[in-house]
C-alpha cells in the first residue's frame, strides 16, 4: 500500500490532517477544472472551497483512492454546471477584476529569464484568445473540453463523470472541438 493509498483510507476514516494533506496534491486540479468553466477567480476561489466542503463530507463514498481524481473532477464538473445554471440569464459584472487596456490586463509583470517580452505577449493573447473561445461553447461542449482537453481524464472517466454513454463523449468531444476551432479562427480574424 502507498503513501497515498494511506493518506486517502485516513482522510476516509475522518483524520482532518490527512484530509489536509491528501486534498492539497489536487487544489491546483480543482481550480483550474473550475478556471476552465467558470473563468473568473473569484468564482473559481468560491468553487473551489464549495469542492472541498463536498469532498470532506462525502469522501467516505469514493471508492478508492484511485477513482478519486475522476470522483473529484465529477464534483468539480456538477458544481460547476450548477453555478452555470444558476447564472443563465443574470449577467453580472466584477468589481474585483483588473482593468484591462488594448493589450489585455494592466498589471505588473515579472519577466522571466527565459522569455522575451514579445513571447510572453503572444502566449498571454493566445491564452486569453484559448479562453475566449472556450468560453463561447455551449456548457455541454466546454464542459467535455475541459475534463478531457484541459484535465487530461480518458473518455470512459467523462462518460462516468457526465453520465452520458461513451459515444455520445465521444461525438461531444469531437464537435466541441470543431466549434473551438471555428470560435478561435473567428477571433483570430478579428485581431
């Protein structure tokens, strides 16, 4: 049995220092998961916490501690088609947010060593333009995109996640993926 294998059959019986432990390997995973739905950091801050209260309470019905990352995603994914949910038709505006300029958000930068000013604009812009376009899915498509595109899971862990059958992610997936490249040569167009 391994460390994690361990940490996880603690967590399981209720040692809030191994839940602690065990949890932080997959901050990072949930936030970006959640990032990737709901692209705001505050939002995604709120997500986050939501995950992990649901986690704590509920890690007694995880199978393993080798179905946990798909379980979590699982989590991460329905809290986040809640919020969505929620949302439709409410627009709102953050107060929290950068202001940004023509060139994307105004904010001091440190350049790291490696990079020239130039590269990191480009990757920036690529990146907000990535995220643009992800954003203009249906919920259905970016959703599908996210688990497989962004957190790497297989299509049998969406399909378990979704709850939809392996065709259907399957055939998501590969629309959603079309219509990314057509939202993103759009906005490229655009520039």
């Amino acid at each position: 049995m391994d460390n994690n294998e361990i940490l996880f059959l603690k967590a399981q019986a209720g040692d809030m220092e191994a839940f602690e432990f065990f949890i932080r390997a997959y901050e990072r995973l949930i936030y970006n998961a959640a990032y990737r739905m709901l692209p705001n950091s505050c939002d995604c801050e709120d997500i986050a916490q939501e995950v992990m209260i649901k986690v704590y309470k509920n890690i007694s019905k995880c199978k393993s501690a080798t179905s946990f990352k798909s379980w979590l995603l699982r989590i991460v994914h329905n809290t986040c088609i809640d919020e969505i949910r929620k949302r439709k038709n409410k627009t709102t505006i953050s107060l929290d947010k950068e202001p940004e300029g023509d060139d994307g958000p105004m904010e001091n930068q440190l350049l790291k060593d490696e990079n020239t000013p130039e590269t990191e604009f480009i990757k920036k812009d690529m990146a907000r333009q990535i995220q643009k376009a992800i954003e203009k899915l249906p919920t259905d498509s970016r959703s599908v995109i996210v688990l497989r595109d962004i957190s790497g899971l297989s299509y049998e862990e969406i399909a378990k996640i979704t709850g939809i059958n392996l065709g259907t992610v399957k055939s998501r997936i590969a629309r959603a993926r079309s219509n990314l490249q057509k939202e993103l040569k759009i906005l490229l167009e655009q520039k």
